[in-house]
C-alpha cells in the first residue's frame, strides 16, 4: 500500500487533472510532465484543432484516473496501490442474548 493521500490524489485529480498535478504528486513524473505540457500547450496555441485535441485528451485522461482513484485502484509511481481509506465498521457481536 502506498504512502500517498487518497483523499489528496483525488482532490488534486479533480482541481488540476487536466494539467497531471495528481500524477506529478503520487511519482508518476513522465506522464505528468506530459499532461502538463500538453495541457499548458493547449491553453496557449492559437490553433483550435490543437487546442481542442489537447483538452479532450487531457480530459478524457484526467476522468479515467478520477474513476480509477475513486475505485482504489489507482497505482502511485512504484506501482503500489493508493486505496481509499477504510471506515471503522461497527462490531457485531454473535452473542444471543434472547
């Protein structure tokens, strides 16, 4: 299991996924140099074509890591999960009391 916030992966996913912040933030480096360049390129060029394919690509990366942290089943830079944090369940207790 890994060391990195669930909460914060899925936070920073939501606020800044399109520019690969929950990527930079949990080790995955190569691709959220990539998410950001790309993304910063498309908010920049003047090109609609470009500017059109870079956001839907960064959007459409940006919702399938939102699923997969909010299914736990997200992988941080050394491949180890960031699962979601797990609530304290009541006790049942098997006693009878009749």
């Amino acid at each position: 299991m890994s060391d990195k916030n669930w909460l914060v992966t899925l936070v920073l996913c939501f606020v800044g996924g399109q520019l690969g912040a929950h990527r930079l933030y949990v080790g995955k480096y190569q691709t959220g140099i990539f998410l950001l360049l790309f993304g910063s390129m498309a908010y920049t060029v003047e090109s609609d074509v470009i500017r059109k394919a870079g956001v839907s690509l960064n959007a459409i990366w940006m919702m399938i890591d939102l699923f997969t942290i909010l299914s736990g089943k997200f992988r941080d830079g050394e491949q180890l999960l960031i699962g979601k944090p797990r609530s304290a369940g009541q006790t049942v207790s098997m006693t009878d009391e009749d």
